[in-house]
C-alpha cells in the first residue's frame, strides 16, 4: 500500500504470514525449477534463501501477464532492444 505524499511503500504481510519470511533450499529449486540445470541457477537459489523476501499476493485478473509486462523482458538483450529506457 502506498501513502500519498508519502516518501516509501508501507508493506503489510498476509494476515496468516509470519512478518519475516525465509525460502529454504528446497522451495526455492522448485519455485525455480524451470531454470535447473542452467548455469546460474546455484547462485540463484543462493541468493534467494540468502535473507528474508517479500510475498507478494497479484489478485486481479491477468495479473501474473501485467506483472510480466510491467517487470518488462527477462532477457538482457532483448531488454536491451526493447526497453533501452525508462
């Protein structure tokens, strides 16, 4: 949720999360399993059970499309021809 005139995102966690959440080893080689086997998927998961993340809950419809589009290509060179800038 944000605030208007406010400098920074206030977040609410779920109301059934803990405030502080963690990914183990195992959920996050399943969450990213697609990219198992790819040579950066050991410091992928690395880094995403390296500290506390942050659940996001998209409820609309088409929201995992709009959070896609809105997060623009995964590739860099594709980023790169396409999304040159902000």
């Amino acid at each position: 949720m944000v605030r208007p005139h406010s400098p920074t995102p206030l977040s609410r966690p779920c109301a059934n999360s803990p405030p502080d959440l963690q990914l183990n080893r195992i959920r996050a080689e399943e969450f990213y399993g697609e990219h198992k086997g790819k040579p950066f998927f050991p410091n992928l998961v690395n880094f995403m059970t390296s500290g506390p993340i942050w659940a996001l809950v998209l409820a609309k419809p088409g929201a995992i499309l709009a959070w896609r589009a809105l997060m623009g290509p995964t590739n860099v060179f594709t980023a790169r021809a396409e999304k040159p800038k902000w």
